[in-house]
C-alpha cells in the first residue's frame, strides 16, 4: 500500500497530536510481523492501527487481531481487512489497562504495534501486571534507550532491539528514527531467589505506600515464599535499618528513581535471617 498516496485520495492528513506516524516500508512490516512468531492461536491486541498495513500482515497467520485506532477517519481502511480482524474506533486505554496491580491474563496473548509516541510510557507501566506471551513494539529510539534504565521498566522486562527503523521509513518523518523491541519479561524472581527485584516489583505494587512499609512487608513475604520461614516485622525493620537508606526516601511512597537504586544495592538476601 501507498500510504501516502491512499491518504491523500481519501483527503486525510496525518494529525500531529495523535502522534501519527505511518510506517510505509512493506519489508519493515513484515519482519515486525515474523517477530511475533504468530500462529492461529494467537491473539493479538494492536494498539493504533491506523491505515491496517500491519493489522493486514499479522492477520495473514494470527488467529485473531484486536486492532484500535482513535482516529474514525481510518475506519474505511480498517473495514477491508480480512474476517479475523476485530476493529474498535476507540481508545485502547481502558481495553488494555489492568485496573489493578496484579497479574490478569487477558483475551489476547500478544501484543504487536507501531505504539503512538504518548502512550508508550503508559503502556510500559500497565504491561507488568498483563499475562502476555510476546510483546513487540515499534518504538522511538530515545524512548527504547531510556526505558533499559528505567527503574521501574527494568524491574519487569528486559528491552531487547530487533531492528532498527530510520526515521524516512515512515510518513510522515518524525523527528527520530525509531527501532523494534521484544519486551521480555523477566524470570519470576520467587524462583530465582533474587530478593532485589522481588522488592522493587514488590514496592512499585504498593507505590501508594511508604517505601519503608512495603519494603518490610516485602521481605517477610519473600521469606515466606523462598524459604518458607517467618521473617517478624521487627526483624524486616532492623535488615532496613541497617540498609542505610536514607530515612527521607523510606519514609515517602517510591516516586523517583533512587529508592530502586538503594533497594538493589543496599538489601542483600544474606542478611534477611542473620539477625
């Protein structure tokens, strides 16, 4: 598909507040597509389907795409596509979001889009809590970067970059050039013993509470599940006081970067019964 052109015919101009941005390069598109390893049991959940290009690949060999795009002007594009393709001219927003921070597994199993620059960080901090088998996304290449150092994305998944997408790849050119990423979860640390990351997932479950609480009730859970052992409350105060972590980030709900980083350095798994 000529996406510039069949936009133009169709008197469409791509709205720079929705962040549209339309991936023109068929090969690109494909390779998106055999990245998902999709198989007619598949179903996928794409988020800002515009015109369809690549709705109509992963329809080819998933059992199912879910494809939603705000923009009802697209809506004669997206209404060709084949029979296996479910199309909602509505936000994603409450469809994909969680509700909650606990694991749910959702109607579709993997997600594969060209994510609108203004919902990648939303959706990053949802994907945590949804059941899902594969997530490859299109992403901008400053976002990809910045999310290998985010210390809450860091806590779930690791970005792993597939193939790297120049910017005049897309109509219209953004201001950056984009790259494709697989969102792999990483391993649940109950069964890797890794304390560190069972509590920065843990304290970004209770972000509502203060750090110094939910990393208490964090070790004694952790102890009950690895060890199958009682941690007392005392006992997780004293291994947090010993930390030295500062009493100002304890004593505030886990809104910047640093408490993750102390978590990590500070709290070891050697010392939860050396007390």
């Amino acid at each position: 598909m000529d996406v510039k052109s069949e936009l133009q015919k169709a008197g469409i101009g791509p709205d720079p507040l929705k962040d549209q941005f339309f991936l023109v390069d068929e090969n690109i598109i494909s390779k998106i597509a055999e990245l998902a390893d999709l198989t007619g049991n598949d179903v996928v959940l794409e988020i800002g389907a515009g015109v369809g290009n690549l709705t109509k690949e992963l329809a080819k060999k998933a059992g199912r795409v879910l494809a939603f795009e705000i923009d009802e002007r697209f809506k004669p594009f997206l209404d060709t596509l084949p029979q296996n393709v479910e199309v909602h001219i509505e936000d994603a927003h409450e469809y994909a979001s969680q509700g909650g921070k606990f694991r749910k597994k959702k109607v579709y199993n993997k997600i594969v889009c060209n994510i609108p620059y203004s919902i990648g960080e939303w959706l990053f901090h949802n994907l945590p809590f949804v059941e899902y088998d594969r997530a490859i996304l299109l992403v901008s290449k400053k976002f990809a970067e910045s999310s290998k150092t985010n210390p809450v994305f860091s806590s779930f998944y690791k970005v792993e970059e597939k193939l790297e997408v120049p910017k005049e790849k897309f109509y219209p050119v953004p201001r950056t050039d984009s790259v494709v990423i697989d969102l792999v979860r990483l391993p649940n640390p109950i069964v890797t013993k890794d304390l560190a990351l069972f509590l920065r997932q843990f304290i970004y479950q209770k972000e509502k509470w203060k750090a110094k609480n939910s990393i208490r009730e964090g070790l004694i859970t952790y102890a009950r599940l690895v060890f199958e052992r009682k941690l007392t409350k005392n006992q997780a105060r004293k291994i947090i006081a010993q930390s030295d972590i500062s009493k100002d980030l304890l004593e505030r709900p886990p809104d910047n970067a640093e408490i993750y980083q102390k978590v990590s350095e500070k709290i070891s798994r050697e010392n939860l019964f050396s007390n």
